[in-house]
C-alpha cells in the first residue's frame, strides 16, 4: 500500500484492471458495499463453472470477472471508467498495477494505491524463485536483460 485507500469508500463497487491483458484483477484489490449485484453475478459464474486444466486459461478470475463486466458495457480504458447502471468504477493499471511482470510499463505516478508484487504464491517453488527474483531486481532491469540475450 502506498497510500490511504479512503477515497475509494465513495465507490458502491471498485474494481482495478491490470496491465497485461486489460482485465478486471480482483487480486489486485476490490471493494463493495454488501451484496452487490455484480458480485452476486461473479460468484454465481464461478460456482456454475467446472474446472478444466486445459481451458485454464480462459476459466481464470480476471477473464471471467472481466467477461461479466463487458456484458454490463465496460471497455477497457487508461481513464476511470464509471459504469452508472451497475453503479460500478473500474480503475485503470495506474492505480493498482502500476509496476507489473513482463514487458509492461512502469505506471507508477499519484494516483497510484498500491502494487502487486505477482508473489505467484499459489505455483510451484521454481516459479515462486523466479519471481522473487524478479522482484528483488526489478522487472525494468529484467527486460533489459532479455533484450540483451535476444
């Protein structure tokens, strides 16, 4: 966290999208007022949904959160977006993923709350390693050094 996150309790509902692939990343950080309608929405999609090893990828939280929001009229915006019917705002990388892994760019500014740090706590110990180190040197310092291999 790097700053008070306050300001955001004007909000019925937040969400932030993260850089790579302009999704909803509710990792990143969320908030609602209680039994929100959206949320309603997202927890009966995964509760409807099977898990499949090989559609891993498209069954992920951002795909799917993003997917229910899109249905609701949201796009992807380097701006705030305030989607007034489902009285939801959405916040751009800036804000919550402002430092991210790969070849992203570094976002971070005043308006930035907070940063993931993409632990990746959750994969095996070579890809938590992995990003451990990346997140002692850096992801800019990181890229350079990919490009020098390449």
């Amino acid at each position: 966290m790097l700053k008070n996150i306050d300001k955001l309790l004007e909000n019925k509902c937040f969400f932030g999208t993260q850089q790579e692939g302009e999704v909803i990343a509710t990792g990143l950080g969320f908030g609602s007022e209680k039994e929100h309608s959206i949320l309603k929405e997202m927890l009966d999609l995964y509760e409807n949904t099977t898990f499949d090893v090989e559609k891993k990828e498209q069954i992920a939280c951002p795909i799917l959160n993003t997917d229910i929001l899109k249905k609701h009229g949201f796009v992807f915006s380097d701006n705030i977006v305030k989607m007034h019917s489902i009285n939801v705002t959405i916040y751009p990388p800036k804000y919550f993923d402002p430092i991210s892994p790969g070849d992203s760019k570094n976002l971070l500014c005043n308006d930035t709350f907070s940063i993931h740090h993409y632990s990746a706590s959750w994969t095996k110990t070579g890809n938590k390693m992995k990003r451990k180190i990346i997140n002692i040197v850096g992801q800019k310092r990181i890229n350079k050094i990919k490009k020098l291999f390449k």
